[in-house]
C-alpha cells in the first residue's frame, strides 16, 4: 500500500523562549503517526518554523493541536520582530509529499481553519491553493499591515476572516492557513552587516520586482533617480527608453523584456489606467521568487530572505549563483546560505548535479556525494551545520534491517546460512549493481581528460545511466527477498469454502506473480548493465578496459541469475498464456545478453592483446635505442 504523507510547516511568532516552543512541539509530537522533522527558532525574527510529516489525519489534528498551545503561550500585544507576522501562529501550510492531493490539502486546511475559528475563536484566512478570493491567495496581501494594521482590517467588510469571528484578537492576532507546494526558506549570507546591500540584492531577485530607476544606478541601483510615469512620457523600468503611450511601453516590456507590465503593475499595487505620477517598475530575475533584505544579530551580517515557492521552476542554486554575481558586482561576497527548515532531495540533488558539470565532472556519482557537493558548493554549512539525513525530506533511506545496509562479509555469511533467503536472486541483483557501479567507474575516471572531448558527451550518460541502475538493483537485493511475501500471505487465507478456496487461490497467482516481476526486473536492468560496460570498454580509459570487462561479466551474471530465478517460479503458474509469454521473453533476453557477453569479451580480449604487443614493441625501441 502507497503510504500517505502530508507535510506541515507551521510558523510561530516566538523565537527566544525555548521552553515555550517545547511545549508547542510537545503537543505536535503527541499526536500518534506524526514525525517532527525540524524545530528553527530565530531570535531575532522571534519566530520558529517546525517541520513536521504525518498521514493527513494526524497532521490535522497536531497542527490544530499547536495552534491551541500557542494561543496560551504567545501574546502577540507584546511581540516584536524582524519577520513580517499577524499571528501567535503566522501560517500554517499544508503540503502533499506522497499519495495525498493537493485537493485533499486544501481540504485539511479548510477542516482545521474551521476548528481554529470555533473552538479557539482566532480569526483565520485561507491562502494559496486554498483561497476563498483571488485577492487572498498571496500570504503577503493577507498580511500586509501585520498585526498592527489587524483591527482595521477586521472591520473591512473586504477583509472577513474565512473563519472564527471577525473581532480583534489582541492576544492570538490572527492566523493563515492554506495548501501548497512546497516552499524552500532560503537565506543567502553576506559579508556586510547593512542590511540595505541584502535589501537591494533582494529587489533585484524576487519576482515582484523593484521601482525603475535611473542614473546613479551602480553598483548599487537603490542610489539612482526613481522613474515616474507622466503624461506622454511613459519609461521602460528595464531599460532607456522612454515611449509616448501606456500601450507603447506595455508592447516593448512584452517584445523586448518578455514579461507582462500589466501583471508586474498590479502585483505591486498599481492600477495600469491610473498611472501618471506612479513609480515605474521593472520585475526581478526569477519567478517564484519572494526576497527581503535583513540583519540577523547572531551572526552579525545581513541576509538575503528567500522564499522559493516552485523550486522546480526556480531552484536555489540558480537563485544562489545570481545573488554571487549580484553581490561581486557591489563588492560583497556571499559567505554562504542555509535552509531553513527541510529542504526536497530532488532540489538538492539537482543543485549537486548542477556544481558537479560546472567542475567539469559527469553527474553519474553516489546520491551521496552528490548531496554533498550541493552542501559544500552551496555553504550550507556556512551559518549551523547541514544534517543531510535531517534536513532533507524524501532522502532514500534503507530500513534498518535492510540486507544492503550488511557489511561483505555478515551479508555474505546469512547468504551462507541454512535459510532460503537471502538465495540466488538477490545475488543476482547484488552481481548486477556492482556491474553497473564498475562502469561507473570507468566513465567517470575517463570522463574530462585530455583528448576525450568528443567523447564526454556519451561517457557522461554512461556514468549517469549506470548510477540509476545501480540503485535500483541494490534495491532489487532486498525486493527479491521479500518477493514472496504476497504469496505467503494468500497462503494463509481461509479456505473453508469453495469462494474462499478460488479467492485464496487467485491471490496466490497474482502474488507468484509478483514474485516473477521481481527478478524479471533485474534482469532486465542487468543487461542494461551489461549494453553499458561495453560501451564503456570501447571510449573508456584502456587501463580501465578490465574493470569494464568485469563489470559486463557481472552484468551478465545479473541477467543469468535472475532469468533463473523467473523460470522457476512458472511452474507454479497456472495461466499457460502468461507462462509462455513470460518463457519468450527470458529466451529472448537471455540470448541477446550471451550475444552481447561474447562479443563484449571478444572484443576486449582483442584489446588486450594489442596492447601487450604495443607494450613489447615500445620496450623493444627502448632496447634499440639505448644499443
């Protein structure tokens, strides 16, 4: 069964007292099911950002159960902080990690927003995927004002909460909560303490852009003249030209900048019928991006604030890249970033792959040292140490019982044992992924050395390529071993009548079948394998040909082993279509792996012996020579 995950990353308006976010994150970890994931108290933002993941029951009911804790700790008449905030608890977002909709989040955040208004008489507002009106879906038009502008916005019949009465709170402020995707909290480090340089790094970044300016625009554009629209002078925020019209300047922003002046003007709160004597605006480099500049105390340097609100649109490692350029051109550098709460492995790894090409290496390395290059060429550990296992949510773990996790030689004993698992078919699939990793191997040691130019290209596809089935054969070691679990447990149905005895029956040959999928896998993705290793032979290093060689070699016994494995099991089958079609195909693959394999061989056996006659003619010139 798919599990079920939905992440909630609640923000509170307390960051000194950690006894007071103790008991709040008690009350979290309380509710059964749920994991708390992260705890990031701030002082000087006074606020605390707590990750934690559950079924979506159990994190309804921790994230109201935290709502109502910190309505009787935090009293926000006396709060004060750099972060923009409403609310003893700002916002609370719901996001869906595995088998959950985002349709189902919304939900969640509408039955706990509900319960929050009611039962705890706290004003709430619907965000994001959320939203009851357009105009609500952004946090920061609900927020803008913060707590101080509260009571105002009470009383505007625009402004009623969706839930919970629409009266001043003085105490709990009000609370957002909404549904979306995931948002990375990013903050970039700078070597200033002015927080006007983060502020004017961060205009340049979000996608809200900033006001259009002009003339004493560098290296810190903040200095230059503000532009302003007047009658038949309307200015490009982008760049110099000046046109007659609105129309005019909207067609060249569009045309020249690619990007819509009407939706930029709006997002800023300007109403493109009603412009003259308005500042000009020119958008930001990124998309999906919101930024402010501010000065964090505790490290007594100012920071670049970033949330990032698609990271597959806009990464943070193209985020991170332009603020360094940004910050060389004024002088800074950027000493390092951190993430605050967890950050998606798909983000991080794509940041890895990303630094690992611009060293001019492949991206065919372990998931974890790619991890790890992201960490170190990002600074991540710049500010507090980076915890991979902790801070990146989705990271592939093995359980603890997991036969890869096994040192050689205690995995090598239990396959020893007098047990029929692990047996033949995890082998096969342990023999298939060290075929893989040894043409990894290969491509990688080969890969950006002089005079392979033309062939980095497919010697980087090859590592990358024999990476992914790597993993996924060390995967098949511990699948194959658990093959049989779906068979054993139609095993153990009732069959005391003749529908039981069908359906028991039934469930045993859909769960044989699954027993038969699992090593068709492997050994299919061993001769993948295999097709590799000789390609690999052929462009890779020729004093690496060997561990190709090896590596198809192994590849082959992958393919071999788990086609055994396969055709055992049919005997079982009492569908003779599928038997037949399933013996097909294993004849079919097996005979293009042994086709494969003794090409393979043949052709690097050749290699060999050239190079050991090239080998003795070279010494035999020496010999000359030095006669």
């Amino acid at each position: 069964m798919n599990r079920r995950i939905v992440e909630c990353v609640p923000n509170f308006s307390e960051g000194r007292d950690l006894a007071k976010i103790k008991q709040i994150t008690d009350a979290i970890e309380a509710v059964p099911g749920i994991q708390l994931l992260g705890v990031e108290p701030g002082a000087d933002t006074h606020r605390t950002v707590v990750t934690f993941v559950g079924s979506p029951d159990a994190v309804a009911e921790a994230a109201f159960q935290a709502i109502a804790k910190a309505a009787t700790l935090i009293d926000m008449s006396r709060h004060q902080g750099a972060h923009p905030r409403m609310g003893a608890t700002d916002v609370c977002p719901f996001v869906p990690i595995e088998g959950v909709t985002m349709e189902e989040c919304v939900e969640i955040s509408r039955t706990v927003g509900a319960r929050v208004g009611q039962e705890l008489g706290i004003p709430v507002y619907l965000y994001e995927e959320a939203a009851s009106k357009p105009e609500r879906r952004n946090l920061a038009d609900i927020r803008r004002g913060e707590y101080e502008a509260l009571d105002k916005k009470l009383r505007d019949p625009a402004w009623q909460p969706d839930f919970g009465p629409s009266k001043f709170n003085a105490r709990s402020g009000a609370t957002v909560i909404g549904a979306r995707e995931f948002l990375i909290a990013y903050n970039i480090t700078l070597n200033s303490a002015d927080k006007q340089h983060a502020s004017d790094i961060a205009f340049e970044l979000r996608e809200l852009g900033r006001m259009g300016r002009a003339g004493n625009t560098a290296p810190y554009y903040n200095r230059g003249r503000k532009l302003a629209y007047a009658e038949g002078a309307y200015p490009c925020g982008s760049c110099a030209i000046v046109t007659r019209t609105y129309e005019e300047v909207r067609r060249h922003c569009r045309e020249a900048h690619a990007y819509d002046l009407d939706a930029l003007l709006r997002a800023n709160e300007l109403d493109p019928a009603n412009l003259i004597g308005k500042n000009v605006y020119r958008p930001g480099k990124f998309t999906h991006c919101k930024s402010i500049g501010w000065y964090v105390a505790e490290y007594q340097r100012s920071q670049v604030s970033i949330n990032l609100t698609n990271f597959r649109l806009t990464p943070p490692h193209l985020v991170l890249e332009a603020a360094r350029e940004l910050a060389s051109e004024r002088g800074l550098v950027v000493t390092g970033s951190e993430i605050v709460g967890v950050v998606p492995y798909q983000a991080l790894m794509d940041a890895g792959k990303f630094y690992l090409r611009r060293q001019g290496k492949t991206v065919g390395f372990p998931p974890g040292d790619v991890l790890k290059t992201a960490v170190f060429s990002m600074g991540l550990s710049d500010a507090s140490p980076f915890d991979i296992d902790k801070k990146v949510i989705g990271l592939p773990v093995d359980p603890p019982s997991a036969l890869v996790r096994m040192p050689v030689r205690a995995f090598t004993d239990e396959v020893s044992r007098d047990t029929p698992a692990p047996g033949g078919g995890s082998i096969a699939a342990l023999a298939g992924a060290l075929g893989a990793a040894l043409t990894s191997m290969v491509a990688n040691l080969t890969y950006g050395k002089e005079g392979t130019e033309e062939r980095d290209p497919a010697l980087a596809r090859i590592a990358e390529a024999s990476q992914g089935l790597k993993e996924s054969l060390l995967t098949a070691v511990d699948a194959d071993t658990n093959a049989f679990n779906a068979y054993m447990e139609a095993r153990r149905l009732p069959q005391g009548t003749s529908e039981e005895k069908a359906h028991r029956l039934q469930r045993m040959q859909d769960g044989m079948k699954i027993a038969i999928e699992v090593p068709w896998q492997t050994a299919q993705a061993s001769f993948d394998a295999m097709k590799l290793a000789r390609e690999a032979a052929a462009i890779g290093n020729p004093n690496s040909i060997t561990d190709a060689a090896v590596g198809l070699q192994m590849g082959y016994a992958g393919v071999r082993g788990a086609a055994w494995n396969v055709v055992i099991n049919l005997k079982d089958i009492h569908d003779p279509a599928y038997v037949a079609e399933m013996q097909e195909r294993a004849e079919k693959l097996l005979a293009e792996a042994r086709k494969l394999l003794d090409e393979g061989s043949a052709f690097i056996d050749q290699r060999l012996l050239e190079m050991i006659r090239k080998a003795q003619e070279n010494r035999a010139r020496k010999e000359e020579r030095r006669e």
